[in-house]
C-alpha cells in the first residue's frame, strides 16, 4: 500500500507508518556516517522498535569493492526492508546493495553492462536525502567506480520504492557541500533540458528545478532560510526526475575524471564543466538546441553566453565553488587524460554530435574560464 510513496518537507513522522506498512522487522540501513551522525537523535526514534544492521564504512563515489563488502553484510543479515541516508553517494550504494544483493549473474557483468539479467530486489528501498542536489532518489541508475572508471548500473529495480525528502535532513549540511549539491541539481537540469531524450514531462521538471534553483540558491546556501532551503530540496527531487528521462550529457560526461583523478567531488566538477559546454555546444548546434540554450539564458536573465558564464562564476564564488581549476593540481598537460576518460554512455545523450576536436575545445575553454 505505501509502495511508491513521497513525502516531500512533510517532515520525517512518515518513516514510521512506512515502515510499519512495510511490515518490517530486520532493516539494513546504508547511511553516510558523517550526514547521520547528525541527524542521528531525529532518525534513531523511528528504528528503535526494530533490529537494524547498519553499513556506514564506504568512500565517497561508490567503488564496486565497497559494495562487494556491503552485499556480503547484506546477506548476512537478510533484511526485509532496506534505508538509505545521505547524499548521492550513500543513496547510490544503498541503490547498488539492494539490488545487487539478488542478482543470480556476476555483479561485474551487469555493472559493465555485458549482462541485463536482472532479478527484482527481495526488499523494498526507501531513500531518505540528506543534500539538496543528486536527486539520487529519484534515478533508476546508480554510479559505480571500477578502478576509477566510472559505470552507470540502470534498471527499473534499482529505483528506491518510498522517498522522505525534508528539509529538516539537509538543513545542517556545510556550506561547501550545500553548494556542491546545489550546482549538481542545476546542472543536471540543464543538461537534462538540452538532452537528447528531453520531452514535455522532462522539459518540465527541468524548467521547473531551474527557476526554483536561480530563486532560492543563494539565499538558501549563504544565509541558510528556511523557507529557501525547502525549495531546494523540491527542486533537487525535480531535477532526478528530469535526468531519471533523459539521463546526462557532455558536462558529466567529462566531469568523472576530475572526480576519480583529482578529488574533486562531483557538483564541483561538473560545475566547472557546463560553461564551456554550453558555449561550444551553442557555436555547433542547429536552431532547435540554440533555442533551447537561449530559454537557459533567460532563466539566468542574461542575454550573451559571456554573461552566462560570468555569471556562473559569481554563483559559484558565492556558494564558495573555487573556480581556479589549477589549484587542484591539474596542468594543461591533463586535458589528454580528461578526454580519454570520457564516459561514452552519457556523451550519446547530448543534443549535438561532438567530435574529438569538440571535446578539446571543451575542455581547453574550461581551463580558460577557470584560470
Ligand atoms: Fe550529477
């Protein structure tokens, strides 16, 4: 019956129905250590009635190893309800242990893709998180590192059954990471309005989680409103729910190395990556895309790309983004690698064909902006 249920900044007293509808008595719960270590005294009052097994020691950007570990707890302990709590990288392990923990093929197959054998999860999922930014619940896929390259598991069972997205969860979050999050769900939009694969519903929650970002980001990142915040929150679940259609293009696609490579973490990469992606993509694109790239200069009430871009910056400094790439140790002589590592999956999602030579000029522009 509360199969599929949301409750969006409805506060976290659904967690107990939940569970209870679920009629669970063992649940494994994937929680980002750092976020529920915080949010430990609002969340422990709805599981104490049950037995729960926690997993918290994983990285940041899930690695397949991690997961391994996970699955092997999982098992162990056999479940019949399964938590995530944290950011997109806790909802995705929790996305990746669920679902890979009853799968009859070799896990490495169905990650790389050579395999769609899938089996439907025992247990139900429910996502509680804890940014404002991956919109982690609302995907059907789940990032996975192999040995830092990074794969994209997508099923119709990886998706999470129940969301609790509040903002009493992600109220405390650093400034930084606030940011970060922020910059990922506008991002993402973006790319998800351009994509390929855009329709009306996408186009819709992608305009959607666009406005509610450029009216409530700032206030919402630098002086913590409420009111700001529990927009945020609407918009980032707006913004998986545009990618969950289209998926992502170029300014992810080329992000992940900057991740695995260089540490920076992921909202941070691709914010550095949708400038320079937007302004060779309008340079090469037919009419239909240019309109589109035009309607995104609007929502950020400039008229040119170079105010875009100036403006992206200033977000950027004000969500306290470093827009110096050079500072985390990357040279010129890294473009090579950057282009090497792009994910090929995500690059067929863009609106226009992009070249080797393209993709040069994109990441040649990106360290011009942020130099
Ligand atoms: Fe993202």
């Amino acid at each position: 019956m509360f199969e599929n249920h949301k409750f969006i900044n409805q506060g976290l007293k659904p967690l107990e129905q939940l569970i209870k509808n679920f009629n669970s008595k063992k649940i494994f719960i994937i929680n980002s250590k750092q976020a529920y270590h915080s949010l430990h005294s609002k969340i422990s009052p709805f599981l104490k009635p049950y037995d729960c097994q926690f997993f918290d020691k994983f990285e940041d950007n899930p690695n397949i190893e991690d997961i391994k570990r996970g699955i092997k707890l999982y098992n162990d302990f056999s479940p019949d309800l399964c938590v995530a709590i944290g950011g997109g990288s806790a909802l995705d392990m929790g996305k990746s242990i669920n679902f890979l923990a009853n799968q009859s093929e070799s896990i490495e197959n169905l990650i790389m893709g050579k395999s769609k054998n899938f089996l439907e999860p025992k247990v139900s999922l429910i996502a509680l998180p804890t940014t404002a930014g991956t919109g982690a619940e609302e995907t059907s896929f789940s990032v996975i590192y192999i040995e830092k390259t990074k794969y994209s598991l997508s099923s119709k069972f990886i998706k999470p059954n129940s969301i609790i997205a509040d903002i009493s969860l992600v109220y405390d979050m650093p400034k930084y990471l606030a940011g970060c999050s922020s910059f990922d769900a506008l991002t993402q939009s973006i790319e998800s309005y351009w994509a390929r694969g855009s329709d009306s519903k996408s186009s819709f929650y992608a305009i959607e989680s666009i406005k509610l970002i450029m009216d409530n980001m700032i206030d919402a990142v630098n002086n913590k409103k409420a009111s700001n915040i529990k927009k945020m929150v609407l918009a980032s679940n707006f913004s998986g729910k545009a990618i969950n259609i289209t998926k992502t293009t170029v300014a992810h696609a080329l992000s992940y190395s900057l991740t695995s490579y260089f540490k920076i973490p992921h909202g941070h990469s691709v914010a550095f990556f949708l400038p320079p992606s937007l302004k060779i993509t309008f340079e090469i694109a037919d009419q239909k895309v240019k309109n589109k790239i035009n309607n995104i200069l609007n929502l950020f009430g400039v008229y040119t790309i170079d105010d875009f871009i100036k403006k992206w910056k200033e977000l950027m400094k004000t969500c306290d983004l470093n827009t110096n790439i050079f500072s985390y140790g990357l040279t010129s002589n890294d473009k090579e690698l950057i282009i090497s590592k792009v994910n090929p999956e995500r690059m067929n999602n863009h609106p226009v064909e992009l070249s080797r030579q393209n993709l040069k000029q994109i990441v040649s522009e990106m360290f011009y902006i942020f130099s």
